[in-house]
C-alpha cells in the first residue's frame, strides 16, 4: 500500500504466509543480536538495500514498484553498507506512523493486520473513501468525513493553494494553520468547533481530531496571507501599511465571526507579520501565475524548498500547537 511502513508490511506479509516475523527477517538478513520485532504502532525497521532488494525478489516485485509503495526503502533511509541486514531501532523518527483508511486498509488485505503509514503528520486524510485517521486511533476505519463537508473541501482547496504557489504555498499553509491552531488551542469550546464536534461525533477539546474541525478556518486564514505577500510582492519596496491593515481587518472578522475570546486572536497575527516584515519581498520571484498576470507569493523568512517537510518544520512560528505539551 502507498506510504506503508516497512514495518506494517512485513507483519502482515508475515501473517499471510503464516510465519512469524523473526523467520521473515532472518531470510531477509542479519540484524542485532537479540532486537525483538516490535508492533508496527510502536516503530520502524529499517533495510540495508540489499535485504530490500531480497523482499522484492522474495515477492517477485520490481525494485521500483517497492520504493513507490514503501518510503522507507528509498534513500537516504536505507542502511549503510553492502551487506543484506536489518534494523529495528527504539528511536524517534522524522515521520509519524498512522493508521490507514479503514476501507484502504480492507482492499489490500487488512484481515492480516493493520496497515499503518509513515506520514508527516500525526494524522492522515484519505479523500478516497473520506475518513481521517491519527496516531492515537482507538478504533477501526478513522472519523467518518460525511457530516464535515466543508472540512474536505477546506482539505482540497489548500492542496491547489500549494500546488500553485510552490514552496511559497506550502509555508503559508503551514502558517495558517500555527495561527488558526493558536486560537484553537486558547478556546477549543469555541462555538463553530464545537458544533463541527458534535456533528462529527468527536470530542471538542481533542487535539488529535482538532484539525479537522479548524480546516474550514485554516482555508481562510491562509488565504489572507497570501493575499498579504502577494501585496508587498508587488511593491517590493514598500510602503505594506495599506495591506497590513487589510490582512488585520479580514483576521479580525474571521476571528469575530468565529466567537474566538477578544483579545486573543491578535498575538499569532503580531508574531507572524513581525516575521515577515523583517524580510524584503524576492523582487526576482515576480511573475505572470496561472495567466493572470498575478505575483507569487513570497515568504522569505522560509528557507529552501520544505514541502516534504511536516507542517511544524515549514512553519516560520515558534510554537506546535498540535502538541499538547507546548504552551500558546
């Protein structure tokens, strides 16, 4: 399956051929003295190329075909060294491990176990078969999407943002989410959230599903910024007074619209704007986008292209709203 773990895949290869994971992996190769196969929830194993290279002679898979399906047996995470071996280490990773679709899961043999993706996020969205999923699922399929509407459109439309706009797409993204989490996170009883929770069937102060009930908002938000850098993209000189003080009035009513507590809303706008007024818009990034003679949009205080990258790492703001430890 797309984005499957190398662990997720060999436990369920493991449970279709009827062996235990350990004989899959002595015939793939040698590995730690006495390293136990852990759960694919838990971590990762990781393959010299070589003993990636056997799995697909093993399955009769073409070498491409396992690099497109499996992100963990391209570079640069394959082990060093020629020998075929493997390694199942207790450590962080750069990428989360989340549960597929449910349905996605069924279609390709999801009765020899969970299916679980190496992913940026602590959570996934399958616009296939419209269901999210995050790392601390506790039950079978994800959230149902079919009551959240404007949520998977919200989910579509900044996929075209990104693709549009480039790197420079996907760092207002990211941004707009920092600032739309913020105010999340200072009133999750917020009355527009909440009733998305209800609707939903979630809990409104969980901070697992909480991207779902902010999307919609997270559109809007980063639609401003955008607007926002294009502005000063075309006056790269300045004066930004004029779009400064539209970017506040449309935050403002969104914020209002919204119920999020006065007096609250304006410190991640402040934090952002003094970030990127520090940086001079590219004047050599101006351009004709899409046909309409428009400027792209311009984040300078971002560095080079980050859309690999998880949504905290692309963001030029100090803080990650979605972990529960950081304060806003």
């Amino acid at each position: 399956m797309a984005h499957e773990s190398n662990c997720s895949f060999l436990w369920r290869l493991a449970g279709a051929q009827g062996v235990e994971v350990a004989f899959l992996l002595d015939e793939l190769g040698e590995g730690p003295p006495r390293q136990q196969a852990l759960r694919p929830h838990l971590a990762e194993v990781f393959l010299s190329r070589a003993a990636a290279e056997r799995l697909g002679q093993m399955l009769g898979v073409p070498w491409a075909r396992l690099r497109w399906a499996l992100p963990h047996v391209r570079e640069p995470y394959l082990l060093p060294g020629d020998g075929a071996r493997w390694e199942w280490p207790w450590q962080p990773m750069e990428h989360c491990l989340v549960p597929a679709c449910g349905l996605c899961a069924a279609a390709r043999g999801g009765s020899w176990g969970a299916v679980w993706l190496v992913r940026p996020e602590r959570w996934h969205l399958c616009e296939r078969h419209g269901r999210f999923t995050h790392v601390r699922e506790d039950g079978p399929g994800g959230v149902d999407l079919a009551p959240l509407a404007e949520s998977v459109h919200a989910h579509r439309a900044l996929g075209r943002l990104e693709r549009r706009f480039g790197p420079a797409g996907g760092f207002l993204v990211a941004d707009a989410f920092a600032v739309t989490g913020w105010w999340w996170r200072r009133d999750p009883a917020t009355r527009t959230w909440a009733e998305r929770a209800g609707r939903a069937g979630l809990a409104a102060a969980d901070i697992e599903t909480a991207w779902l009930l902010v999307y919609p908002e997270v559109l809007r938000v980063a639609r401003v910024l955008l607007h926002y850098e294009q502005e000063r993209a075309a006056r790269p000189g300045g004066p930004w007074s004029a779009a400064e003080a539209r970017l506040v009035a449309e935050l403002s009513l969104l914020a209002d619209t919204l119920g999020v507590v006065a007096g609250a809303w304006q410190a991640p706008v402040a934090e952002w704007l003094a970030r990127h007024h520090r940086y001079l818009p590219d004047a050599g990034s101006a351009g004709a986008v899409g046909g309409r003679g428009r400027r792209p949009a311009t984040a300078l205080i971002h560095r080079g292209d980050e859309q690999g990258v998880s949504l905290a790492e692309r963001c030029c703001l100090p803080w990650d709203w979605s972990d529960p430890f950081t304060p806003v």
